[in-house]
C-alpha cells in the first residue's frame, strides 16, 4: 500500500482542496478518495496530471506513486 501523506500535503499546496484536484484531474471526488484510501490505483494518465498540477519533481513522483509502504 502506498502513503499518499505527502500527495495530501501537495494538493493542499497547490489546489487547496481535493475537490479540486479532482476536477483537474477531471475525476471524481469520490473516485480521488479511493484513489487515497488505497482501494484503487491512480492511472499513468493521472498521474502525468498530477505532475504538471502539482509541479513533482523526479524524487516526488518516485516517493508518491512508486514507493510502496
């Protein structure tokens, strides 16, 4: 399972709430609370997004999306 704590942290940074990194995303609030509680994956289209929303660097997206706890 992966530790979306930092993820957290970075949407609150740069888009202030997860409702609206989901509509950036352009998914679901529901679909991105999924996504943080672990029972779904984020896509590699998602997290391309994610990148550029949330301005990752090479070490971020690592610790985020391929770092499993």
């Amino acid at each position: 399972m992966y530790n979306y704590n930092k993820l957290r942290g970075k949407i609150k940074e740069h888009c202030g709430n997860l409702a609206e990194y989901a509509k950036e995303l352009n998914i679901s609030t529901t679909t991105l609370t999924t996504r943080l509680n672990g029972d779904t994956f984020f896509n590699q289209k998602e997290i391309e997004k994610s990148v550029k929303i949330l301005k990752l660097n090479d070490n971020e997206i690592k610790e985020i999306f391929f770092t499993e706890n």
